[in-house]
C-alpha cells in the first residue's frame, strides 16, 4: 500500500476526512508534522487570561519539556506602534486598551486585508 494511502487510513481512524481530500493530500500534510504547539488565548481585560497563559506555559514545560513562549499581541502592537502611524503607550496608561485598539484596527488595511466592521 503506499505512504499516502496508508496515511489517509490512519488518518480516518482519528477523525472523518471529507471525499474531496485526496490521499497525496493527506500524505503531504502528515509530512509537514511538526512537534511545535501553539495555543491562543482570548478573553476580557482583568479575566485572568495572562495567569492562565502562565499556568500552561509552566506546566507544558515542567511535564513535557517544551520550551514555551508567552506572547501577547498588545505587546506586539505596542512594540509596533511608531510603524502603524501611533505612539507607544505605557502600561499603566489610561487610554492603553483603546489606544491599542485604535492601532490595531491599522493592522487588517496594512496587511492587505479589510474588516467591514471598521469601515
């Protein structure tokens, strides 16, 4: 039996794959596994995302030993903001969520994308 046929079976033994995907496509994204781990977190301010995202970081690295990352895009934007046409905002800053925002919102047209809600 060849690769890409044995990996769609194995494959479908987990989930159900739709009859439009073929067993080449299914035998080049087995091949494009990795061991890397990404995880997004989205909540309100004051939520206690930031102590979960801690949490798991921790207890990721101390039961399986990754190497993890806590990234957080409002850090991202801010550390961007002189390039989106906006000033950086200090943490304790009023106005930061708004103004974070505000400059994220530049991101969809900078990118090339559009967001009906902005316009």
């Amino acid at each position: 039996m060849p690769d890409s046929a044995r990996a769609k079976r194995n494959i479908e033994k987990v989930i159900e794959i739709p009859a439009e995907i073929s067993a080449e496509e299914i035998a080049t994204l087995d091949k494009r596994r990795t061991q890397e781990l990404v995880f997004a977190m989205v909540a309100p301010i004051g939520s206690g995302a930031t102590t979960v995202a801690e949490i798991l970081r921790a207890k990721i690295e101390e039961n399986f030993g990754y190497q993890a990352n806590v990234i957080k895009i409002s850090s991202l934007i801010n550390d961007r903001a002189e390039s989106l046409g906006g000033q950086r905002i200090q943490p304790n800053d009023p106005e930061r969520v708004e103004h974070l925002q505000n400059l994220g919102n530049k991101l969809w047209p900078a990118a090339g994308l559009s967001d009906t809600r902005l316009s």
